[in-house]
C-alpha cells in the first residue's frame, strides 16, 4: 500500500468506519482526491465509467449509497449508471440518506429540501432525480440522523470511500476509490444494517409531482403567469376554484422555483419560463 498522507488519512478514515487491521484487506487505491472541487468531480467521474463498463460485462452486484443529501443523483453520468443496472439486470442502485420526517410527507418538500442542499444545481437535474426514483429504477431510503461515515460500495470488490466531513457544510472532501474485495464486503454488511434503519420513500411521491408539474392545471397557471407577468394570489386561486383545479399544482410548481410570491403577487420565475418552453416543445413533438 502506498505510504503518506492519503494514507494516514485513509486508514483514519477506516478506523472511523471500525476497520481494524487494514493491512490484512489487501486495498488497492485506484484514485484519490484531495478537498477540493475538481479533483471530486474527476474521481466520481472515474467510479462510474468503471461501473458503467463493468454493467456492460455482467451484474455489478450490491450497489450501495451511504450519504448525506442525495447529492449523487444529481449527477447525470450517475443516473445513467442507475438507469443501465436497471435495464440490463433489473437490479437498483440503493441509497441511504439523511432526510428529516418532515420532509418525507410529499414531493415537493423533498424538492425544496434538494434546492436547499444542492446549490447551482440546474433545474432540469432536480426533475430529472425525480424521474429517475419515481420510474423505481433506484430506491432510497430515508434516516432521521445524519450517517457518521460516507462510502458507496459496489461490483463486488469497489469502495468509494469519503472522509469525515460536517454536514451540512462544503461538499468537497477527501476521496478514494478503493479495490478490495475483503473491504468492499465488510462495508455491504453496514450498508445492509443501515438500510434496514432506513424508511423507504415509494415511488409513487417522486412520480405524482412530475405527473402535477406537467398537468393543465401547472400549464394553466404558468401560461396565465406568462402573459400577464404577475397576478393577485387570490385572484389565481379564484380562477383555480372556477375551474375546479387543484392548488397542488400550484404547490408544486413553487416548490420547484417556477413561481414565487411577491408580496400579495405571483410571477413566473425565469426557470418557469424556460420550463414552460421546453414543456411546449415537448407537446408540439408529440402531435
């Protein structure tokens, strides 16, 4: 094993996960990344073209997040990854995360808790999260209390191990993928313990806000929004009751930043507007 600092730090990591005798598990570091914002991007890039190649070959197995905020889905590379385990061997990626009770009662409060986290992240990522859990090609699972320790594990002997960091607080940290097989099982072990703590957030939360954002009642409001620029709150929802419409739509297209409210107004965002464009689009191709 290589000698330093990487190495000091991996094996206090280790400890930190209740790793003991680390030379005895035969750990080869294939990549390595300081706390910083490139070197991050580079090595989760790495982990999953190696994923991606190995999906291409056979069934890479358990596939297991233990993190924070979810972040990894944001990723698209990632979901791609997610979405070829599951065509080609019907198996889901898992992922573990803190998410608080009450922020697990709809889509939308999951959606403005994901805002909240992921800063700079565009829009069309945020949605595309949600179709991607609610298509059920992967799972997650939802802890009260944030996980002390960070990995993802994968194909039988991959260990994509992060370094104690505070949350909620920078998303750089320091990084490894590891190759072990020995390690990589004695971390599939916690994963599965943590899993069972875990609540299991359905699909169908992820699809039904998808499903509002895109209905005549979102279309309604932002096309209203759109050529008006701003109108009363309550004279929408007074157009909403004469139509028999629901304010979920409303709800959930605030919570994705489509609309916001400006004093006793609401006006459509610049999000919104390209929303409502690509939503038109969509339709024109369809007919």
């Amino acid at each position: 094993m290589e000698s330093g600092h990487k190495m000091d730090k991996l094996g206090e990591t280790l400890e930190e996960l209740g790793i003991k005798d680390v030379a005895s598990l035969e750990i080869e570091i294939r990549s390595h990344s300081g706390a910083n914002e490139q070197g991050n991007k580079q090595l989760y890039e790495e982990a999953n073209k190696t994923l991606l190649s190995i999906v291409e070959e056979r069934n890479p197995g358990e596939c297991i997040h233990i993190t924070g905020e979810m972040r990894a889905f944001a990723d698209r590379l990632h979901r791609l990854v997610c979405r070829k385990i599951w065509e080609r061997h019907k198996s889901r990626f898992n992922m573990v995360c803190y998410l608080p009770r009450a922020r697990r009662i709809a889509g939308r409060e999951i959606l403005k808790w994901n805002r909240q986290n992921w800063e700079d992240t565009p829009w069309m990522d945020h949605l595309n999260v949600f179709d991607l859990l609610g298509d059920a090609v992967a799972n997650l699972y939802a802890l009260q209390d944030t996980e002390k320790m960070h990995y993802s594990v994968f194909a039988d002997k991959y260990v994509l191990l992060q370094a104690k960091h505070p949350h909620p607080g920078p998303h750089v940290k320091e990084v490894w993928l590891l190759e072990s097989r020995p390690l990589n099982k004695m971390l599939v072990s916690k994963a599965k313990e943590i899993i069972s703590r875990g609540y299991y957030i359905p699909p169908s939360v992820f699809k039904e806000l998808t499903l509002t954002i895109s209905s005549p009642t979102a279309l309604h409001i932002l096309l209203s929004l759109y050529d008006k620029k701003k109108i009363m709150k309550e004279e929408l929802f007074h157009q909403l009751k004469g139509l028999k419409l629901s304010k979920n739509s409303y709800m959930d297209l605030e919570s994705a930043g489509f609309i916001e409210e400006v004093g006793n107004f609401v006006q459509v965002t610049k999000q919104g507007e390209d929303y409502l464009e690509l939503f038109c689009e969509r339709k024109k191709d369809e007919k």
